[in-house]
C-alpha cells in the first residue's frame, strides 16, 4: 500500500478519526478517552490488546506466520497544557489543552497502520505501543517499569513524529543522533540574610548566583568538544523581594535546561554545573545545593533498523520520499527508552507547508491529515521489509 492506494472511505474515516482526537486533546497519564478509543478499535480488528502500562498506556500485538523476530512501533497520545488559536471547527473543546504536537496524527496513522496490517502478509510479532505522557513526563519510561519489554521482549523499536514544513509524505530516516537529551538542573545558593546596607554582617548569595551564571556559558564554550553539540540554558531565577530592597535574602534558586547528544558529554555537563556552583559558593563563603535530573536520553539511530526504515519508505512510498540526511534537533524525545535498550530507528514525516507559526507547540500548530496516507503506508510497508 502507498499514497496512491489508500482508498477515499479509509482516508475520510481516519481523518475524521483524527479530527475526534484534536476536538478531546488529554494530557499525559490521563489519556482515557483516547486510550479507550484505541483499544475498542483494536480489539475490533481482531488484534490483542493489553492495557495498563504506564496506566493510560495501549498494546496492541498482532502475530502472523512462524517468524520469531518481534518489533515495536510507538505512537504517542498525550497532548499539551496549551490553549489553541486555531480557530478550526475541530479545535480543542478544553481550554489549557492542546493537541499542538502531532500526537493526535501520530494515534491515528499507528492505528490506521494495525488496522490495515490485519490484512496483510508477514511473519512475526509487531507490539503497536500508544504510549501516554511523551511530552516530558516520562511515559515511556513508566511503561517500561510496568513491564512492558519483560511482556513484551523485541528486537527493533521504530518511531515517528511528523515534521512542519519537511516536504509533504517524505520520510526522513537519518543514522545516528537525531533528538537532544533532555536534562534538568536546580543550584540553590544558602547564605544569610542580612541588611542591604550592612553585608559584612551576613553571607549575601545574590554575588555568587551571578558569578555563577556568568561562569555556566564556559561550559560549553570553554569546556566541551566543540565538534559535539551541547546547550546549557538557565531558564529561571528566583531571589528576594522588589517590595524590600533593603534586604539581601537567605537563598537565590537558579534552574535550567541542558541538551546534547553524546552520553559522555551530558556526563561533562552535570560534573561542570556542580563543580562551578560549589566553587563559586565555596569562594563566596556560602553553601550550595546542585539538583541535575536526568531526562530521556538522546535519540540515537541504529544503522541496521534505519537501513530497513529506509527499504520500507523506497518500496511502500517510492525512492524520491526518502530523505537520508537531516540535522539534528534540540527538544527531546522518550522514544530513547526504547531505542536505547534495543536498536532503534525514529523517523520524521513531512507534512508539507506550515500554516502560519504553525510550527510545534504553537497555539496555531495543526497536523496535516493529508500525511496520513504517507505515514500509514510507511508503518506498513516496515513492517513487511522487518517481518519478511
Ligand atoms: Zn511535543
Ligand atoms: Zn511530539
């Protein structure tokens, strides 16, 4: 099946199925509505279905033949805390929830893919995961302790998120990294509280808070491997009172994000974020308090399952729909806790023109149904190239 071949009544049904999910966006772990429409559709096309990891969480499984080789493809179903501008008739009926990332597109093309594969020829096991909570609270991760990789062992994990502006139905299938880690970072700076106009008396931390922030852009200018890419960002900072300039506070907090790709360089990150903080307080006789939470890891493509992704773009939507090289991105994706137990290939799927600051996680973004024949002729036509 490709682009051509899916046939109008499928297209206008999954479009409208998409259009449903856009209306009733749910945010992570609490995808119920969501979920329960994927299940019910599964279960209706005669494919197992388990429920319950990482809570809102959906596999559907469907075996065919004697091959003993198993896969995973993964949609995500979470959408985001936002208020949509579209205007469309199906936009959002909830205010602060937004389907602003694709997800509601993802659901539909994974779904439309396993309802298709129940008619088609191959020999193996596929695991369809919807998984809940992709947008940085940890659903995969929580479906893997659930047990999901125990229940369900495979031997390749594939994903797909679409992309705005890429070329509409091409795939990008591209080896080695393609989404940053996605750390965070907390340095509380303690010293004691004293009169604005008598410092000497006290141990001020507002001084070594600035120190500290202007010695955070060393680490990546000064510190790491310039030929790998890394973002240290401070993002927040919180200290004393405007109503009480006259007082120099207790504490100052100072959070942020850190992005990179390479594991030993994110290791780099975290020792350099402590070691400056606590010799900077250390300096400026005040104590430190350094919090770095690790979230998902980099999105690291294999070469053997992107060599079969991109056999399954050139055979199910033709030679000139795959793109083979693309840059890297910034924002994270827990696709990681997949791709990082067993090989892994995430592609990005053009969706053609952008509507205007339709970009993701814009309060105008809008996935673009016309893609679907695309994304779920690549869903299956990979798994023909995997379970042959
Ligand atoms: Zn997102
Ligand atoms: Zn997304």
């Amino acid at each position: 099946m490709n682009m051509q071949q899916m046939d109008p009544k499928t297209l206008r049904e999954l479009v409208a199925l998409r259009r449903d999910l856009h209306e009733h966006p749910e945010i992570g772990f609490e995808e119920h509505r969501t979920s329960e429409i994927v299940a019910t559709r599964l279960a209706a096309a005669g494919i197992e279905v388990t429920r319950g990891f990482g809570g809102t969480g959906v596999v559907g499984t469907l075996r065919k033949g004697s091959g003993n080789r198993a896969i995973l493809l993964r949609a995500d179903m979470d959408a985001l805390a936002m208020t949509e501008t579209t205007g469309l008739p199906y936009a959002s009926k909830t205010t602060g929830r937004m389907h602003a990332c694709g997800h509601d597109g993802h659901t539909t093309m994974l779904l439309g893919a396993a309802e298709q594969l129940v008619h088609e020829d191959f020999s193996g096991t596929v695991h369809f995961i919807f998984q809940p909570a992709e947008e940085g609270l940890g659903g995969a991760a929580k479906m893997i302790e659930d047990g999901l990789l125990a229940e369900f062992p495979v031997d390749a994990a594939y994903g797909l998120h679409n992309a705005p502006g890429m070329e509409l139905g091409q795939v990008a299938a591209v080896k080695g990294p393609q989404l940053a880690c996605s750390d965070r970072w907390r340095v509380t700076f303690k010293g004691e509280g004293t009169h604005g106009a008598k410092p000497q008396e006290g141990r001020e931390p507002m001084t070594a808070a600035g120190l500290f922030l202007a010695q955070l852009n060393s680490i990546v200018a000064r510190e790491l491997n310039p030929l790998k890419p890394a973002v240290v960002s401070a993002c927040a900072l919180r200290a004393g009172n405007f109503a009480a300039l006259n007082v120099i506070p207790d504490d100052v907090e100072i959070g942020g994000t850190a992005r990179c790709y390479d594991p030993d360089v994110r290791d780099q990150i975290e020792a350099a974020i402590a070691r400056i903080a606590n010799g900077i307080a250390a300096a400026g006789r005040v104590e430190c308090d350094v919090v770095y939470a690790r979230g998902a890891a980099a999105v690291i493509n294999a070469g053997a399952p992107t060599e079969i992704a991109r056999r399954a773009v050139i055979n199910g939507l033709g030679q000139d729909m795959l793109v083979t090289e693309r840059d890297p991105i910034t924002p994270g994706d827990d696709f990681s806790e997949f791709s990082s137990r067993v090989p892994g290939c995430y592609v990005h799927l053009g969706m053609g023109e952008m509507r205007p600051a339709g970009q993701h996680h814009n309060t105008n973004y809008d996935f673009n149904d016309a893609c679907i024949p695309a994304g779920v002729g690549f869903w299956c036509s990979l798994v023909k190239e995997e379970l042959r």
